[in-house]
C-alpha cells in the first residue's frame, strides 16, 4: 500500500477557482483587489516565486504591483516602498519577500507595514491577533496545510500533531492555528534541541515537517496510515527541490504532500485568500 496523495496543485487551482467568482462580485461592487510584492535583490529563486505570485494573480483576476529594489538598497529606500504601498489605493495587500539582504532590518520593515494590507498574515499585530483568537489574516503556509489536510478529510479534531521546526513562517505559527478551538488538535513542536525526534514521530498521526533538513523524516520514524506533509525547501547539487521527508515515507504513510506540488501552491492560494478578504473587508 502507498500513501495517498494530499494534491496541493489542484487543491490550489480549485481555491484559484473558487476565488475568481468573489473577485467578479468585488468588481461589480467597484473594488478591484490588488497584490503588491516588494522584491530585493536579484535571487532567482525569490524571482520565481514572486513571478509565480503574479501569474495566480492574473488567473484570478486580482491586479498586480510589483516593486523592485537592487541587492544594494538601503533600509531607508525599501521603508519608502513601504510606506508608498500602505498609502496606495490600489494596493489592498501586499508582501515584502523574504529573506531581505544582510544588515536590512526585516522586523523593523514589517513592523512598518498597514496590518491591514499584510497578506502573509506575519505582521506582529497580525500574529498577536492570532494569539488572542481574534480575527486576522493568517500565515499562508499553516493555513494551506491546515486547509490541504481539510479538503482531502483527514481527520484534524484530537490528532496528535508533530511540527518540526521553529521558524516564523510556519514552524511557530502552525501550533497556534492548529490548537484553536475550531482545530482542536494536540500538538507537539520539536526542533534541533529535541532530545528524541524519532520517539515523538512515532506518536504522531499527522507530521508536519518544516525543518529545513532534507530526508529528516525516515520512513521507520512515520506510524502507518499517519497523514506527513513535506514543507522543506532545500536544494540538491543539480537544483532539485529536496524536501524534509524520506521518499520511501510514502510506503508507510496514508497520506502525503509531495514536494514540489504539494504545500508550494497551497502557500501561494492562502496569499490569495488574504489578499480578496483584505478586499471584502475594505468594500463593507
Ligand atoms: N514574504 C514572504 N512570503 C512568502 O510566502 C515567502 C517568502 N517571503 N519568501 C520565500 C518563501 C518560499 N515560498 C514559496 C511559495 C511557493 C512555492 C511553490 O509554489 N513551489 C512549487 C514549485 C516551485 C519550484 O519548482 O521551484 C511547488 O512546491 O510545487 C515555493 C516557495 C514563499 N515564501
């Protein structure tokens, strides 16, 4: 028996789809939904993302303003960007991609942001609101595992969860979506300094795998039937995407994200989520 498939690609197209009737509605009522994407430096990889963002934009009709900076911008140039996409009308969400080169402060940049606008849900007025269970933008990549897992009906409510990793785009958020009363899941989040990764795996029905660290996740560490979603993002000496999770996890788990078409286009949907509920809220 191999595992089943949680589909990110055509979960995200169904999303997109879903999508494109509430931009139409928007329209007609005179907003136009608009995604900003502030880009610095020249990364190819950032580069592909960014361009993937504006092509699910133009999919789903949301208009897009793209601003980009040299590798070379100082903390003060990329502020003004900021600032400018806070005051522009058209502009009713918007992302500053991440990593920011050395010596920018990246804190003090999304600090600077309109909460308002924030499509990645990672202001910190935004993940307070999360905290406090009042209603925010959420991060996109928890909230599209958290609605991959949804949509392919695996169990949530009373499932032990594993998170490994800590960082602030999913590692830290994902618990606090996934322990919120509508959830109601028992999580455990492990990183570098966990003692015993294995023993806590073994436990887990539903793995989330955000470590960074290619092939973590072995096979002889995954329950049967457990649902394991690959959320890393490394890269083999020919470029290929190498995820967090052991191919052969495959063999032993009920369901599994792939990586690449899995968690990917997910993240990508949810920003698209944010940015048209930005709208809504923004037309009454
Ligand atoms: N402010 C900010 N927000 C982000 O959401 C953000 C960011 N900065 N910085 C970088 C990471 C990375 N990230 C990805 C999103 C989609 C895919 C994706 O769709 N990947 C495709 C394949 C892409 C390929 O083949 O290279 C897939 O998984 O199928 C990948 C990576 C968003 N990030």
């Amino acid at each position: 028996m191999t595992a089943q498939i949680l589909d990110g690609k055509a979960t995200a197209a169904a999303i997109k789809s879903e999508l494109t009737a509430r931009v139409a509605a928007l329209k007609e009522r005179g907003v136009t939904p608009g995604l900003g994407t502030v880009l610095v430096g020249d990364d190819p990889g950032s580069q592909k993302y960014v361009a993937g963002k504006h092509r699910d934009c133009a999919q789903v009709g949301i208009a897009s303003i793209q601003r980009e900076l040299p590798a070379t911008a100082t903390q003060e140039e990329i502020e003004a960007v900021v600032r400018e996409l806070n005051e522009d009308p058209a502009c009713t969400g918007y992302i500053v991609q991440l990593p920011l080169p050395r010596g920018i402060d990246e804190n003090r940049i999304l600090e600077l942001m309109d909460p308002d606008k924030d499509a990645d849900g990672l202001h910190p007025m935004n993940l307070g609101r999360l905290v406090l269970n009042e209603p925010a933008p959420l991060p996109c990549t928890p909230n599209g595992i958290l609605t991959l897992l949804r949509r392919h009906g695996v169990e949530i409510k009373g499932a032990e969860v594993v998170v490994v990793g800590r960082g602030v785009t999913i590692g830290r958020p994902m618990p606090l979506l996934l322990t919120r009363r509508s959830e109601n899941a028992t999580v455990t989040q492990c990183h570098t300094g966990t003692r015993d990764l294995s023993a806590h795996l073994k436990r887990a029905d539903i793995v989330v795998a955000a470590a960074g660290s290619p092939h973590l996740v072995r096979p002889e560490d995954v329950k049967p039937g457990a649902a394991v979603l690959d959320v890393g993002v490394s890269r083999n000496a020919e470029g290929k995407i190498v995820g967090d999770v052991h191919p052969d996890v495959a063999e032993v788990a009920g369901w599994i994200s792939p990586n690449p078409g899995g968690v990917g286009p997910m993240t990508r949907a949810l920003l698209l989520v944010n940015v048209v509920e930005a709208a809504e809220r923004s037309a009454g």
